[in-house]
C-alpha cells in the first residue's frame, strides 16, 4: 500500500522553511500561489483549489492565509456565499 505525504512533511519544503524562519504551511501556500500565476500570468487561485493542492484543511489555509494578507503577501477576497479566492502580492524571495 503506498501512502502518499502531505507537501508539508516534504523533506525539502521542509529545510526551506526553517531556513527561512517560517512555517512550511507559508512556503507551501506561497510556492502555489506563485505557480499558479506563473501558469496563468496573474490573476487568483480558488481557495477551495489552493485547499486541493496544498492539501491544508480550509480552516488551517485561511488562517496561514489571514496572516499573510496581514504582512501584505496575499490578497484574499471573500464572497458573500463563503467561496473566495487569494492572489500573491510579492514575488517570494
């Protein structure tokens, strides 16, 4: 039976993060969020998708994501039915 890892166990997301001095939860977010703009020049990613591919509970990336729209990272829109989306802000460094 081959059980497949979360992105955050990743070894190497892992070893960046602490050598950035921050959760992998944020990299992972930040990396996928930087992919996806790269793929579609711009624009946001779904928060139900950023969920899918992070593989984050939807209450865990909306706390991540609260914290980084606070540092001016991201940029999340709600919807009023309680969909939303999030776009980066800054190129990761």
């Amino acid at each position: 039976m081959d059980i497949e890892t979360s992105p955050v166990q990743d070894a190497d997301l892992q070893a960046r993060a602490q050598q950035m001095g921050v959760p992998p939860e944020v990299l992972l977010i930040v990396e996928t969020l930087q992919l996806d703009a790269e793929e579609k020049a711009g624009g946001a990613l779904s928060l139900a998708r950023l969920s899918k591919r992070t593989q984050l509970r939807m209450s865990t990336l909306r706390r991540f994501l609260s914290a980084l729209e606070e540092a001016g990272v991201v940029s999340v829109e709600m919807n009023e039915d309680g969909t939303g989306s999030a776009s980066l802000l800054v190129a990761p460094q």
